[in-house]
C-alpha cells in the first residue's frame, strides 16, 4: 500500500538523508572530542600501504576511502569487500609490507567484517582499525582499535548518513596523517553550505521523479568518484528495486551505450580533474536520447546544455570534499522513486539490517 503525504515526510530514511550536514558537523565535533583518530594514527606507525575492507555499502565506502587516502597521503591503499581475504587470503597479501587494515561495519556485527578482521588481527598479525556507528560492538573486540561514530547511527536498514559520516572520517583520519589542517576545515565548509542546499535538492529530485519512469539507470564516475557511483547505484536498487549499473564514465562508450534511450536515467558525478573529457561523454548520451543527470561542483554552459537535471555543489573546496554530498541526488532518487512505485523504503524488500550468517 503506497504511504501516505505523511508518512513519506515522516519516513526515517527520508529524515535521516535530510539531517546529514548536521549530523557531520556533529561527526566532527565527535571526533576532535575524543583521541581516537591520534591513537589510531600513533598505533599505525610507519605502516604504509592501507587496506580498506567492508561489505555492500562498507565495501563501497572502503572505495572512495581508499582513493581518498592515496591522493591526500601519497601512500597505497586499496579496498576489498571483507569477503575476499577469507576466501583468497594469498591474493590479498600477496607482497603486502607494512599493511594497515581498516574494517568498516556500521553496526560492527556484520559477520564477514568481524572473521576478517580475526584473520587479520589474529592469524595475519597485521594491526588492525575498526570503523563503526555503535557502541559496544563485537567490532571493538576484534580490532586492535575502533573508530566510533556514534551520532551517524541509523534506524532505517539502508545506509545513507553512515555512508557518508564515515567516509568523512576517514578521509578526515587521511588529512590528520599528514598533519594537512586546511582540508578538515574544506569538510566543514563543505557540510555547512551543504545545508542551504539540501531540502531545495529534495524537492527537486522529488519532482524529477513525479515527471519522468525509468527502466534502466546507470551511474558514471572516475577515479574517487567511481565509489560514490557504485554506492548511488546500490541506493536506487535497494529503495526502489529498480535495475541499476554503473561504470567507469568512459567505459561506458565501450558497448553498455548500447542501452542508452528515453527510458534511461544517466547520473554523471563529474570532478574537476576530468570533467571536460566527462562531459563530452555526457552530450554524447544526450544525444543518444538518455535522460541524463549531471552531479558537479562547478557546472558550465557545457554541461547545462546537455544535462536535464543539474545538482551544483558551488564551493570552493579541493576536489575530494565533495564525495559525501555527491551520493545524496541518488539517495533521493532511490528514495522517492520507491515511492511512486508504491514501496516502503524504510522496510526494503529482502533486506536485513544486519548480516549475520551462522
């Protein structure tokens, strides 16, 4: 039975998308209250090469993560989904030297994090940092440290403020390494013109929604921003059960155009660093007859033209403080998309909050 006008406003998912800019200011306030990311750093040393795990959105969230960490430190990272270690441990440490694992569970139960942080911490002996919304979680136990976010918790079972509050930590974790105070303050810049912007942004992706039905949709980005995609295509699937893909934004000319028509929505998350190549990609699927969606700091006559529905940050920030906000167009896509079909995206179909397996 489709919800009513308010029960829709009402929904915790909906509330829990809108309050993110509070709730990271809050998130940093958290952070410089407690010695949890300096007693992380102490305890990492000279450890240099990163390894972010986690599973779904974690896994998603260990990828911006694990880019942002490389282009703020200079060091190696990489990210697995925390199920790859436990089947092929010999891929993941194959010629590892100095490794640092980052384990990312928003309820700290999630049972493929925890039997890959044991492995690592228990059998690999290699140091190991826990990142978690809870408190007193099974995560704490199995880490040599935790990192807490408490403030970012959820009610709902698909992830959206914990997304993106624990990649700001991190990233904030990243700038502490190299003792880089300007971009902390680019975050909190970041998270409070963000603010002005979000409830004009709902009602727009709600109108959007109202005009047009999709078959297909599809997410493009490069470098940082291919995790942001892949974690905004998994918020359409799960909210609205709705068949989404995502790419690599010029792999996407290499035969998946071949999709392209009115009943496709394209989302472009254009950085600075390649938006003219980017957006020559995205006129060219304009011109293909897809609806296209264009997520961008700065815009341009370029993209406007070839955009139906533009999202401008408009800040003058570093490239990568724009991630978190970035996944937030496409939470709300996914959001009120499941609406219109009549779902309940506080109660998705098949999903737990948690997976625990026995």
């Amino acid at each position: 039975m489709a919800l009513s006008k308010t029960q829709v406003q009402g929904s915790a998912t909906l509330q829990e998308i809108l309050s993110q800019p509070e709730i990271w200011l809050a998130s940093f306030d958290e952070l410089r209250k407690n010695s949890s990311l300096q007693d992380a750093l102490a305890e990492a040393g000279s450890r240099n090469e990163w390894l972010f795990l986690g599973c779904g959105t974690s896994f998603y969230l260990a990828e911006a993560a694990a880019a942002s960490w490389t282009l703020l430190t200079g060091q190696r990272a990489r990210a697995l989904p925390a199920s790859e270690p436990l089947l092929f441990p010999d891929l993941t440490l194959a010629r590892s030297v100095g490794l640092q694992a980052v384990v990312i569970s928003r309820s700290g139960r999630t049972s493929e994090a925890l039997r890959a942080a044991h492995l690592f911490s228990r059998e690999y002996r290699v140091p190991t940092l826990g990142l978690t919304c809870a408190s007193g979680s099974p995560l704490e136990e199995a880490c040599d440290r935790t990192i807490q976010i408490c403030v970012a918790d959820e009610k709902s079972m698909v992830m959206t403020r914990s997304f993106t509050s624990m990649l700001l930590a991190l990233q904030h974790l990243a700038a502490c390494r190299i003792a880089d105070k300007s971009f902390p303050a680019s975050l909190e810049a970041m998270a409070a013109h963000f603010s002005r912007q979000i409830r004009p942004l709902a009602d727009r992706i709600e109108a959007f929604v109202d005009e047009h039905t999709f078959a297909d949709y599809v997410f493009l980005g490069q470098g940082p921003f291919h995790g942001i995609a892949r974690e905004a295509s998994l918020k359409v699937t799960e909210m609205s059960c709705s068949y989404s893909q995502v790419y690599h934004t010029l792999e996407f000319r290499h035969g998946p155009k071949s999709i392209v028509g009115p009943d496709t929505c394209l989302t472009f998350f254009l950085g600075d660093s390649g938006s003219q190549t980017e957006t020559e990609v995205l006129s060219e699927m304009k011109e293909l007859g897809g609806v296209t969606i264009a997520v961008c700091n700065h815009s341009n006559d370029a993209i406007r033209r070839s955009a139906d529905f533009v999202f401008e940050l408009g800040l003058a920030v570093p490239e990568l403080a724009v991630l978190a906000p970035f996944v937030v167009p496409a939470q709300l896509l996914g959001f009120y998309t499941g609406i219109k079909k009549g779902l309940n995206p506080d109660q998705p179909r098949n999903l737990t909050r948690v997976v625990i397996l026995d």
